[in-house]
C-alpha cells in the first residue's frame, strides 16, 4: 500500500522515478522458462504480491556468475495466463544473448529476476533447440566423374570442374547449429569426392554436429581407407548404386 501511495505521489510532482528494492517473498513468483537455446531464451514471470510491477530478468551464467544481458518482462503477450496477475497477459519476457552460446554454457544459463534470489524455473516441456531452417542444400563440385543414365542433372554442357573455396565452406558451415540432424546436405547433387580437399572440409565440423552432415557419392574415385574407416563420415554417407541386370 505504501508502495502505491508513494508512487502517486511521484508522478503528481513530476519527479523521475527510482528503481524502488522492496523486499520479495520467492512464493509470491509465478513463472517458467519456455525456450532456451544458443541464441536467444524466452518464458513469463510474475510477482503475484505485486501484479502491476514488472519484473526484470537477467540471464545468467552459473559458473563464472556473468550477467550476460537482461530485458524487462513486459514485451510478449501470453494468451495462456490470462489467470495470473493483472490478467493483462504481459508478463513475458524475450532475451535475444549477445553472442551465440556454445552448448556447455547453453546449459549453464538460468533466468534471476533482478535485486532477488528467485530463479525463474525451466517449464516441463523447455525447448532447447533453434531450428529456424528446414534443410540446407549445397554441392562442393559442380560436376560428376560417371554420367548414370538415371542421373537427373544433365552435363552435357559442364565443360570444367570448379571447387569451392575456403571462405565459401567456412560461411556455409555457420549453418550448422540452426539445422536438423541430416539436414545439411553437404552434397546431394554432384560427387563430392573429386574435390581435393572434401576431407579437410569435414575436419571443419565439430564431432557435435556431424550427425547434421549428409551427402552422397558414388565412391567410383579411389579414396584413402581413413575416409571410411574414420569417424569423419561416420553417419554422413548414402551411396548410390546402379545394378546391371
């Protein structure tokens, strides 16, 4: 009550407003974190003690305590609480992190509400994957080193083979986080094998995200046993073949 009449009072003489740290009781909280991924987490939280407040959170990374960003919760509206507080809806909050987090500090995020000790709880149901794309397709050669009748491309007019470069794979393979497993199609229309450096380009994805890669190849061309034998394609390779009757 206090609270209240002090800001009426505040606003009749035009004075700023000052963050006010009142103290908080942690059952008077009410709220879940809905997303949490590398780039950005998401839910609503409410002080129902003092449901015309808004809370602001904090993103936090539990081992080193870093404070990485914070966003007021008022800026999403949530249909599914119109039971809580105000019944306004707005108690939600969306913090977008200001680097993409690898998974080990993925997992150590949790949301604090400011000037508290109160730790926003992960909901049942907490999603944890950005996945904005359905499937990304490239080829790391433009031709074939066989011409398969039931080959859909036509290379009658590939005259000569051209290679992708570094900076092209490197761009590419910023994808990966984003992808579904299997999703990332290395190579799906042309044989990725006459590249000179198709193995070096697997070596760039991390061991986490090669269950994303695929690709095809004929495996015509002769190729080191380490390229089959390795944990570099494990997972990655479908063949294709073309039985002669």
């Amino acid at each position: 009550m206090l609270y209240n009449f002090l800001k009426k009072i505040i606003r009749r003489k035009n004075i700023p407003e000052v963050e006010v740290v009142s103290e908080v009781v942690k059952d008077d909280f009410i709220g879940f974190v809905d997303e949490l991924n590398c780039s950005y987490v998401c839910g609503w939280v409410c002080n129902q003690a003092l449901p015309q407040d808004r809370l602001v959170c904090e993103a936090v990374l539990s081992s080193a305590g870093e404070v990485l960003i914070s966003s007021i919760a008022n800026k999403l509206h949530y249909e599914t609480i119109k039971s809580i507080g105000d019944t306004s809806c707005c108690y939600a909050f969306f913090i977008k992190f200001p680097r993409i987090l690898n998974s080990a500090e993925q997992k150590e995020v949790f949301i604090r509400v400011k000037n508290t000790e109160y730790t926003v709880p992960f909901a049942p149901n907490l999603k944890t994957d950005f996945q904005p794309f359905l499937h990304m397709a490239m080829d790391i050669v433009n031709n074939c080193n066989l011409r398969c009748p039931f080959c859909l491309y036509d290379y009658s007019s590939t005259k000569k083979t051209f290679f992708m470069d570094d900076d092209t794979i490197n761009a590419a393979l910023r994808f990966l986080p984003f992808l579904p497993d299997g999703d990332f199609w290395f190579s799906c229309l042309h044989e990725p094998t006459l590249h000179p450096q198709l193995i070096d380009y697997l070596a760039k994805v991390p061991e986490e995200y090669r269950k994303k890669i695929f690709f095809t190849t004929n495996l015509a061309k002769k190729l080191p046993d380490s390229f089959l034998n390795g944990s570099l394609t494990q997972g990655c390779i479908t063949l294709m073949f073309l039985l002669n009757r």
